[in-house]
C-alpha cells in the first residue's frame, strides 16, 4: 500500500501576501511638503489613497509621529477646473530605505486621520 501523500506546491512568499488595504491606491507623482515639529521638508508623493499616502523623502520619519502635509492636486487628477490643494495631518506608520545603494532616501507612508481642501 502506497503512503505517500501529495503536499501543495509551495509558493514564494509575495505570493501568500493577502492586500488588507481597504481603499484604492493611486499611482500620483506630485510635490509635496511634510510639516513635522521639526520644520517643513520637500518630499514627493507615491501613491496616495482616502486613507493614506506613500511619498519619497531625503530622511527618515519616527514612526508614530504626527504630521502635516499639503499636496497641490492637479486638477486633472481631481476632475476641476483648476488644481485643488489639500491640507491633512496624519501618523507615519511605516519608514523604508530605498534599496537601491546610490539612492539615499526614505519611502515613508502615512495615514491621514484629518483633511481639508482650498483652492
């Protein structure tokens, strides 16, 4: 009697990764500033969603701090007339070195707890 038993094929590990974000992700390359209790500093952004926004920055955040940013919304993206500027305050959930050696900079998300618009 055979016992032999067959077993799943094992995948690699990006592949066992279950997305457990609950909002759409947009892929919008645009300046931003980051306002921490240390000063303003330029960073751009990523990807932004409703709840949150990746952007690239010359440092690293603390994670769990607060902070502040305005984005300057083009108005394509936003579906006006003309571009929208969105005021938010959020937390710095997550900090990451680039991973190319010969860059030197942070891939820093945040989720936006605040926010409002201007013109």
């Amino acid at each position: 009697m055979d016992t032999t038993v067959a077993s799943a094929p094992v995948l690699p590990a990006e592949e066992h990764r279950i997305e457990l974000r609950a909002a759409v992700r947009f892929p919008l390359v645009v300046p931003i500033t980051i306002t921490t209790e240390w000063g303003d500093l330029p960073a751009v952004t990523e990807n932004i969603s409703a709840n949150g926004v990746l952007f690239e920055l010359a440092t690293s955040l603390v994670v769990g701090s607060t902070v502040g940013f305005t984005i300057a919304m083009p108005a394509e993206a936003m579906g006006t007339p003309t571009d929208v500027v969105l005021h938010c305050t959020g937390r710095v959930v997550r900090c990451t070195p680039d991973v190319r050696p010969e860059v030197k900079t942070t891939h820093v998300a945040a989720v936006i707890d605040k926010y409002h618009f201007s013109h």
